[in-house]
C-alpha cells in the first residue's frame, strides 16, 4: 500500500537506518543541507510529494518526488528502501498520477532494488559519477574572454546550450536568482558557457560546455575559474562521470578532489 505522508517524524529510524546502509543509502541525503532541501522540506513545499510504501503496516520505502505539473517533470529528490516491490509501487503511483511525464532519477549504483524496477521498466542509464571538492590552491589563471551572461548573448547562449535535461537555457536564463552564468566570448562568438548555483553553502557548476572545436585551448580553465572565482568565499563541488578522464584531469588541475561519498547514477524513464 502506498500513501502521501504529511509528516516524517514516525519514520525517523526507517530514515536513518536505509540512509547508513552504505548498499542501499541515497546519496541526495549526503549532507544536512541536502536532507533539509530533499527530505524536510517536502511538508511544506507544495510541489513536493512525500509517499510511504507500507506492507502490513510497516514502512518498506520511502519517497519523495518533486513534480511540476506544468512542465510535465517529475525528479527524485529521495528514494529510500531494500526492496524493488517498493520501487515498483512508487512507480506505479507515477503512473497513475503523472502519465506521460519525464521523470529523473539519481540513485546509488549499488542498490539493486532501485536499478531491477528502472530496468524493468525501461528506463535508459548514464554513467556512475562520483563527487569532487575544491580543496586545493587554485592556480591563477587569466579569465579574458569570460564574462557574466547579459542580453546582448543571451540568444547566443539559449541556441548553444545542452537541451537532453530539465535546465535548458531558455530555463536557466529566467531562474538566475537560482543560477550564476558565465560565457567564454571569442570575437563576439558564445563558445562556452557555465551555469553555477549560487545559493547554497556548497555550490556546484551545474552545466559545463565548450563548443568542440574551441576544446584544448583553455576556455575551460577560464571558465571554471571564473566560476570558483565568483562563489568565494562559499564552497564548491561538483559531479563527474567517472569515465570522463579529460574532466577529471581539469578538475584536479583545478584544486578539485576525489570526494570518498557514494558515486551516483542517473537514469531517466517516461512514466507510460
């Protein structure tokens, strides 16, 4: 049986139990900034759902899904339990609730029960990522050529900008109290851009582009110091597939470090 919950205050040990099994914890409740965004918050967010799976009474799953209902997405934001029964029940509220929709997952690749449902339900994967911090001296590099988005590139910027996920450009430009933009102009051309978040305590860049044929000339550097450059005094993390070596090796030329939390996987599943 699955039902909305109005309060997690019942749940508490079913929280911190599934969140300290390093099999089966959620890596969106990393810190105590990411439980309050992802987990508290939900009692008084009106575009956040909280759902409690129940077998015989007792707790099995645990969730919480952001929905916006206008843009026909649905995130994860938590999804806490040890059996696919549960994800499967969660998903069939989906389902019910928000046909058709885009729905994002990001889950920890070791939980099996998580991965059997997406599988079975077909949901396409991206690679395991894992977290790195800017803990190191960042060098000095010269940031010509890198300036904030203004309307004058804002055109430039929308056109160029990764469109296979929720923060669009078009997005991003009408949410800049959420986000700082950064672009790498070269003759009056957009050749990059950053998008960073700027409100937590530990921020991160968000999305990171250079156009291909710009690559191995030192936008990125640029750009990413810009970015540190701007959130000081406040910390920086961010995300990286673990396969991408030429992103991992920029970041650690960076100041960046391997993070020893969960690595992460995200997946991606139309809810029909």
């Amino acid at each position: 049986m699955i039902r909305e919950l109005t309060s997690f205050e019942p749940y508490r040990d079913f929280i911190r139990d599934i969140n300290a099994d390093p099999v089966y914890l959620d890596p969106m409740l990393s810190t105590e900034e990411e439980i309050e965004g992802n987990l508290l918050s939900a009692q008084s967010d009106p575009d956040k759902t909280a759902l409690g799976v129940f077998e015989d009474g007792v707790m099995t799953g645990l969730f919480v899904f952001l929905i916006i209902k206008e843009e026909r997405y649905v995130e994860m934001l938590v999804g806490l339990s040890r059996r696919t029964a549960a994800y499967e029940e969660a998903a069939d509220w989906l389902l019910k609730n928000c046909p058709g929709y885009h729905v994002d997952f990001v889950f920890n690749p070791k939980n099996a029960a998580i991965k059997d449902m997406l599988k079975n339900r077909g949901a396409s994967f991206d690679p395991e990522q894992f977290k790195m911090v800017l803990s190191g001296e960042v060098p000095a590099v010269d940031t010509t050529g890198v300036e904030p988005l203004s309307a004058q590139y804002e055109a430039q910027y929308i056109a160029m900008h990764d469109t296979d996920r929720y923060w669009t450009g078009d997005k991003v430009v009408n949410a800049l109290d959420t986000f700082r933009v950064f672009l790498a102009v070269d003759g009056g051309t957009v050749i990059g851009y950053i998008d960073v978040t700027r409100n937590n305590e530990e921020n991160e860049p968000f999305d990171f582009l250079v156009k291909e044929e710009y690559r191995r000339r030192g936008w990125g550097r640029k750009l990413l110091a810009k970015a540190i450059e701007e959130n000081r005094p406040k910390r920086m993390m961010l995300i990286v597939d673990i396969d991408n070596a030429p992103a991992i090796a920029l970041y650690r030329s960076m100041g960046f470090t391997h993070d020893p939390e969960p690595v992460n996987q995200s997946a991606t599943w139309i809810a029909e």
